[in-house]
C-alpha cells in the first residue's frame, strides 16, 4: 500500500511540474526548488517504505521457520513415543506406504512386502493389476499380518497372461464338470471355443455341483489347467408378477436403497466386539455399519481416561486407534494395553469410516476364520 503511495505521489509531481510554463524567472525559480524538495521527501519516503518491506519480509519468514521447526519436533516425538507405527507413518504426512498389487491367477501379490493377498480381498477391495494399495499391519500368533485397501486406482489392463472368464455355467460331462458357457454365451479364446475341465481338486475345495456359477481363471500359455477362483450363491428365482401384486410390488419400492443394501450385506463382523478410538462424533455412523455386519461397537474418545480405554481394550475382539483422530495419549495406552492381553490391533491413518470397516472386515475374517 505504501509503495503505491509513494509511486503516485512521484508521477503527479513530475506531471504538475512539467505542464507548468513560467516566464516570470523568480516565480519560475522558486517552484523548481520546491520541486527538489518533494523529491527529497519523497525519497526519504522511499527509503522508509524499503525498510518496513524488509522487515516484514523477516518476520514472516522467522514465523514460517518456527511453524517448520514445531511440526518437524513433533514428528520426532510421535515416532520417539510410537515406535510400533513407523512402518505406517515414515512420510512427513502421516500416510501409509502405497505398494503396488500384482494380479495372479488366483488372488495376488505385493512384492515388496512378500505378500499373498486373497481372492476374498481383491474383490472385496476391487483391485486389479497395478493398482496402488495401502498396507495395514497387524499381528496374528505372535506373526506380522497385512491387510490391504485400495488407495489409487492404475489400471491399465488385465495381466497380459492372464484371462478370466466370470459366472460360468457348472455341467457335467462324461462324469467331468466343465463349463462350457457363461452369461456371454460360449466360451472362447482368440475365437477357439473353450471347454475347461474342472479339477478333482477344485471341486472338492469349492464343494461343486452341477448348476453352480463359478469365475474361473487361466493362463493364457496353459489353458488346458484352468483354475477356480469364486463360487456364487445360487440365486433365488424371482417369480412373475401377477396383477394383483402390483400394489405390494409398489410398497416394496419404497424401501431406500440403503435399507435394500443393509439387508444384503454379509455379516463378517458377526459376533465380534470392534473397538474404535475416535472422536466421539463419530459413534452413530461406525455403530450403525458394524452392526449391519453383525458386530458391536465399542466406542473409545480420543479425551477419555487410562483406566477406561483399558477396560474397553479388555471387552474387545480386535482394536483400531485413529491415529490422525485420536490423542497420543489415547493411542499408546490402547495399543500398549493390546499387547500385554495379545488382542489383535491395528492402527489407521485414515478418518474415511467405509475405508476403516472395511479393514476391521479384513483382519477379522483372516484371524477369526
């Protein structure tokens, strides 16, 4: 604002100066020094302005360095406190490590971690080849466990060996299942028709009968061993609707989608009591998604007491601190807590409640079944 100032001030007095025309030499005289005095002032203006920029310039950067200095102490002193997350929370962001998903035959792999993930998680997570996952430890039996979430999406197309042919049609022939078709119609490779035999070993895994839906799975270099990977639940038939259930039909509707969704969901929770350190504002929304799955909530505030927290961890089958959502505090002594009474934990970076139900969905289907 000042510089501005200053700036018109010295073109408005150029201009008045230079549009006066004098003949009368004193007068003429006198102006002109009145001029170079101004300028003088205006220059001294000038070095004023200058100054008061620099300085200020120097406080902003002096508090910008403060604010750096006092996050970078903090981070030390969170990885100093909890060293048990420094796997999850080595960026300066507090964000888990992305590895890249390799799709398989059958499920898949992180390489960098050595890590199968299952066909359950792949779809449940809707991964495919080359997309980016976030790895979530755990401890199972005294062993580090992982679980998977989708993090960003790189598909680019399907792994170049591999070919998957969804809902196909179980027959039998010659005392052999095979699937001959699927929802597309014949099956076909590079415009061969394609009539993979069932294994004896598959069959026996999945339990198999004629009329069921399978996905299978094959490569492309060694067609002839096809591999199943999913089997579906036979579906009820729908029957036709007749006149008079029109009315009913029409009720039905009404129902939200959600309600429709609630009731479909599996109960993968079922039975098991999943505690979350959050805020406390978040209760109703993870208590009513756990208890779609058949779990109960327990529900620990980033603020509450030692002796609370421990007597939550006690009641708990498996524990998950927010730690982008929860006091320091609250985050050692829960997870201190789960160690001594070896009740599994796993801590979350993530304030998304889908994306934490869905971790809690995959460690508790890894340890409890």
């Amino acid at each position: 604002m000042y510089r501005e100032f200053y700036d018109f001030l010295k073109e408005d007095n150029k201009i008045y100066a230079d549009q006066l025309k004098i003949e009368d030499s004193p007068l003429k005289y006198e102006i002109i020094l009145t001029q170079q005095k101004i300028l003088q002032l205006l220059s001294v203006l000038d070095r004023s302005i200058t100054e008061i920029e620099k300085s200020t310039k120097n406080k902003v950067k002096k508090s910008t360095q403060k604010v750096q200095d006092t996050v970078e102490k903090s981070e030390v002193e969170i990885k100093e406190k909890l060293p048990e997350f420094s796997e999850i929370t080595d960026r300066k962001v507090n964000l888990p490590n992305l590895y890249e998903f390799k799709r398989g035959i059958i499920g898949g792999t992180i390489p960098e971690l050595n890590a199968f993930v299952s066909e359950e998680t792949v779809r449940q997570q809707e991964l495919h080849h080359g997309d980016l996952a976030v790895a979530y430890t755990y401890m199972k039996n005294g062993k580090k466990e992982f679980a998977f979430l989708l993090e960003e999406r790189r598909f680019t197309g399907e792994k170049e060996c591999r070919i998957q042919f969804d809902q196909c049609i179980v027959e039998e022939i010659a005392s052999e299942l095979v699937c001959r078709s699927n929802r597309n119609g014949q099956l076909k490779i590079e415009e061969s028709f394609y009539s993979p035999i069932i294994s004896i070993q598959d069959k026996h895994e999945f339990n198999l009968q004629v009329g069921d839906i399978v996905d299978l799975a094959v490569c492309k270099k060694n067609p002839s061993k096809p591999k199943v990977i999913w089997k579906y639940e036979k579906a009820v038939v729908k029957k036709d609707k007749r006149p008079n259930d029109i009315n009913t039909s029409k009720k039905r509707k009404r129902k939200s989608k959600k309600e429709r969704i609630a009731k479909s969901l599996p109960l993968t929770l079922l039975g098991k009591k999943i505690l979350i350190v959050s805020f406390e504002h978040d209760r109703s929304r993870y208590e009513r998604e756990i208890q779609k799955r058949g779990g109960e909530l327990l529900m620990g505030d980033a603020n509450d007491t030692a002796e609370r927290l421990k007597n939550l961890v006690k009641k708990s089958d498996l524990v998950i601190p927010i730690i982008t959502n929860s006091s320091h505090h609250a985050v050692e002594t829960v997870v201190e807590e789960a160690k001594a009474l070896r009740v599994p934990f796993v801590p979350s970076t993530s304030k998304g409640i889908t994306r934490n139900i869905a971790l809690a969905e995959q460690v508790v289907m890894k340890i409890y079944n």
